[in-house]
C-alpha cells in the first residue's frame, strides 16, 4: 500500500480540528477522519480559559469565536450559606496573556470556525463517515482501518497519526493503552435554562461554583442561556435524574423560581478522572480525551486539550521540516503527561473536593485559603496563572 505524505488525525473534535490548523499553517498536509457524518452540533465544554485563547488567536481563530461566545472577566466561590467566599478578576493577570478573561462558546463553534477556516486549503481533507477502528505501524508508516456507519472498511497508510478519537478512543484501544484512574460515584446533570439568574441571585458572576455539602453546583452563562450541573448521588436512577421534573426541582435548590424557567436541555454522564499509560507509541499520539479525562470543575479538560495539540504539533512540524531528530517527539510525552497528572488531575479533583466538603475543618480551610489568596497581590496573580492554566504550560516549558 503507498504511503501518503500526510499526517492523519483521529476525530474532528476541537483538539483534532485545532492540530490540523496548526499542521496546515505549517505547511504540512493533513488529512482528518471523523467517525460522524457531520461536525458535531453537541455543545458540550463551553470554556476557553486565556492561554487557550492566545493559541487560538495564533491560529487566526479567535476573533470570530469571541464574536460569538461570551466574555467572562471574573468568576467566584460561593456557599448556599455565606454567599460570596471570593471573587477573582482575571485583569490581574493581564500583563502576562492577551486575553484576560474566559470566554464562554459552546465548542462546535469553534470547530465550525475552523472548518470554514481550512476547507479550501489544499493541505487539508476531512472525510466524515471514516472511524479509525484499527492502527498497525511500522518505522516509518502508519496504517489506519477505516469503517463507515454502514459498516464498509478500507485502509488507508500516512505517516503519522494523531489519535483525537475521545474518551472511548479507537486508537487507544487499538494500541493496547491503558487508560488508569477512577470513575466517581456520582453522576454529573447539567440542566440548561434561560431563566435570569442574576435577578434572583444577588452579586452573581457568570461563572459561580456554589459549596454545599449536601448539594453542591457550578452556574455557567454561556450566549443566551445558563448551564446549571449538580451531582447525582448512585441511587437516583438515569431515568429520574433526566426527567424534567427532577431538574426543575435541582434548580429550584439554586433560586427560588428557577425551577419555572424554560428548560433547553438536559444530559446526564459519568465522569472518570483517567490518564493514558503513554501519550506516543511509535508514529502515534494521543491528544485531549483520548489521553486524559477528568471532572469538568474547572474547565481544564478541553483546554488541556487544545495545549496538548499545540504542544504536538510544534514538535511535529519541526521534526517533519527536518528541524529536529525524532527523539523532540518524545517530549510531548514527557511534557502533557506530567503537567495532566500534577496539574489538570490534581486541580480537578481538588475543585470538586472544595465544593463537596461536608467536615467544617475543610470548609473553614477553604474559606481561609480563599481570603488568604485575595489578601495578597502576588498570591492572587499565582492563583490565577494557575486555574488559567498559564502556570501549567510554563511548568511544561520546564520540564525539557
């Protein structure tokens, strides 16, 4: 079978769509395979935190997702009992990003915006219908398995490939990778609303994580409407938590008259926190959910994502161009996997602990680390390079 002079790239998620721009700005051809018919319509993860921001303002991306998303300069801890705990403003970190604040959009905006962006491009080529069910490698080639919906297979041979394939990746899988960590026992529910919060809750900010031991929740506006996500504890059923009744209910427990909203949508899922054995075998990487998941507290795992791709694709080119020997991929490996465990796992699972502590030792600790950190200029500076995630992408710049 002929090699193409191309590099291929598993799913035309954010972070597979966001590594071919990177390729094909860069002047490498690329080729990306998506197991749907059509670019999702999902919303799914909805922040952009500032470095993300930055890269994707280098891409040329930016400004059309800023047009359609909505700027979130500050955000804020809150207990159902103290109301404020702490406010953050992302402008105290203005001196070291372009874009000091989140951004709320849905992510198939910016995987639409990108499409628009490369469909002309001669380097580039999508094919829908194509899930990459199967990778064999050899020194310099890899092959992938391709399968439609309707179950037609073909096989296609490039000489890299990057596996963006998600949570339940085919190329993961194909490889023998293990992915360890846990699954938590609750399930998360994310109600979205058009209700207006900021009438009913005063002082709110358009990104609010609410402490309570009984119930805990994040309240996220996004363009025209609110996302509202609650644990659900195991002995709730998926076919109660999914019903309006019980959501109108969860959001009652958040305002008052939340409960009598129009309601957009409801999902309910799992959520793990799982990081893959190795992030390159050979000719293949993994990037975003397909090497690492974690709780979505904290809007770190799109965006870890996207740093993955950028990180890859860097070394990528360069190693292509003839720049660099083989061995600068490695430290893609060395890199993203490390920072996914010391910061993105940690950060998350920390957030979600915050949030649920029912011991008043841990709820005072957090109250006293949250008015320490805003006592303090340098402390809130380190604070918010770290939840940016800016500190987590200088830390991999150390590691070599």
């Amino acid at each position: 079978m002929k090699t193409e002079d191309r590099v291929f790239i598993a799913g035309a998620g954010p972070v597979g769509l966001v590594a071919a721009a990177d390729l094909v700005r860069r002047r490498i051809p690329v080729t990306v395979f998506e197991a749907s018919r059509r670019l999702s319509e999902e919303s799914r993860a909805s922040t952009f935190h500032p470095p993300t921001l930055d890269i994707l303002d280098d891409l040329g991306v930016a400004t059309d997702l800023i047009a359609e998303g909505l700027i979130a300069p500050r955000f804020q801890y809150r207990s159902k009992q103290d109301g404020v705990i702490a406010a953050f403003d992302f402008s105290a970190i203005a001196d070291i990003t372009r874009h000091p604040y989140r951004l709320q959009a849905e992510q198939f905006k910016l995987t639409r915006i990108i499409h628009a962006k490369l469909e002309r491009d001669p380097n580039f080529q999508i094919t829908f219908d194509r899930r990459v069910s199967g990778v064999q490698q050899s020194a310099d080639s890899v092959s992938v398995q391709l399968m439609s919906a309707d179950g037609m297979t073909e096989e296609r041979c490039g000489r890299w490939l990057i596996g963006a394939d998600g949570a339940r990746s085919d190329v993961r899988g194909g490889l023998g990778i293990e992915f360890n960590g846990f699954t938590w026992p609750e399930r998360f529910l994310v109600v979205s609303t058009t209700f207006d919060f900021y009438s009913a809750v005063p002082g709110l900010d358009s990104v609010s994580y609410v402490a309570d031991p009984q119930q805990w929740h994040f309240i996220l506006e996004i363009p025209g409407q609110w996302r509202v996500m609650f644990p659900i504890a195991s002995d709730v059923s998926d076919q109660a938590a999914t019903d309006p009744a019980f959501a109108r209910n969860c959001l009652a427990t958040v305002a008052p008259n939340a409960g009598h909203g129009d309601i957009t949508h409801i999902t309910l899922y799992r959520v793990h926190q799982r990081v893959a054995e190795v992030f390159r075998l050979g000719r293949v990487f993994l990037a975003g959910d397909a090497a690492h998941i974690n709780n979505p507290l904290g809007g770190m795992g799109m965006n870890g994502g996207i740093h993955d791709a950028a990180n890859l694709t860097d070394r990528l080119a360069r190693v292509w161009h003839g720049e660099c020997p083989d061995p600068e991929l490695d430290r893609y490996d060395l890199q993203r996997r490390l920072i996914t465990l010391e910061y993105v796992q940690k950060h998350t699972i920390q957030n979600k602990r915050n949030l649920e502590a029912r011991d008043p030792d841990d709820r005072d600790r957090f109250r006293s680390e949250m008015r320490s950190i805003l006592s303090d200029a340098q402390k809130t500076h380190d604070y918010l390079e770290r939840v940016s995630m800016i500190a987590s992408l200088r830390r991999a710049a150390e590691l070599g």
